[in-house]
C-alpha cells in the first residue's frame, strides 16, 4: 500500500465567503446559520400622500396660490415692460421732433417725415411688441408648467 500524500494545513476561507463543508457533515447544515432579511416595522406605515402641484393649483390652496401668483406677477412684469417701450418709443418721438427741428422739414414721399413715421412706422413697432409680448409670455407659462411638473 503506498502512503497517502501528506496534505498541509487548509488556509482559512477569505472573507465574505462561506467555507465549504465537507461532505460527511452534510446532515449537519441545519446548524448552519442562514441569511436573513431585515426590514423596519415601519416600511407597512403610511406614508403621507403627494399631491401634485396642479391640483394644489385647483383646489387654491395656498401654496396653489403662491404659484399662480408667481405667474401673474412675471406676465405683470412682462406687460409693463412692453408698455413702457411702446410709450417711450411712441413719446420720444414728438421729443425728437422738438429737440432736432431740422427732421421736421424732411419730406418723405411728399410726406412731412412726422407724420411719416406716426402714419406707417407706428403700426409695425406695435405688431413687433404684440409679437414679442405673445412669444414671451408663451415661454413664461412653458417656465411655469415645468417648475408645477418637476414638484
């Protein structure tokens, strides 16, 4: 009979692994400690429910109000800026007129150029601001659709 090889000493299993159990300690494996999973008590309670932003703005609570009162005061602000170029735009011009006289004695197309500018001028830079406004405003109310859907 040859002599059975000396084996050395097994090395200790690396952490985080589990050592394998030989096989004659099979009917042992009950005693083996299994994994168990922890959860807090708390995980069943209930949670308070989100309400989404719209409907804080339809039911007017007060935080639907704090945010349609942010629209309204950034379309304010929006409208008496407009305004205010459309009239000092529109009352620059009799000023201009007065401060530089020589603009009064230009003709154009048979037309004194005051009355030029005051019939066919005004018009578009109206148009232009109306437009402008529209655009601005729009983009305004996209700003604050994405602010109420990111709550």
């Amino acid at each position: 009979m040859s002599p059975e090889p000396e084996q050395g000493p097994k090395p200790p299993p690396r952490p985080g692994r589990r050592a394998s159990l030989p096989r004659s300690d099979a009917s042992r494996r009950s005693d083996v400690p299994r994994r168990v999973t922890v959860t807090s008590p708390r995980t069943a309670a209930a949670r308070r429910p989100r309400y989404p932003a719209t409907r804080e703005i339809d039911e007017q609570t007060r935080l639907g109000e704090v945010y349609m009162h942010s629209l309204l005061r950034t379309q304010f602000r929006l409208a008496l800026f407009v305004c205010t170029a459309l009239a000092c735009v529109i009352g620059g011009l009799p000023l201009l007129f007065l401060l530089i006289p020589e603009l009064r004695e230009v003709h154009l197309l048979g037309v004194p150029l005051p009355w030029a500018v005051l019939a066919g001028l005004i018009y578009p830079a109206f148009v232009i601001g109306a437009w402008l406004y529209v655009r601005q405003a729009e983009r305004n109310e996209r700003h604050f659709a994405e602010l109420v859907d990111r709550r």
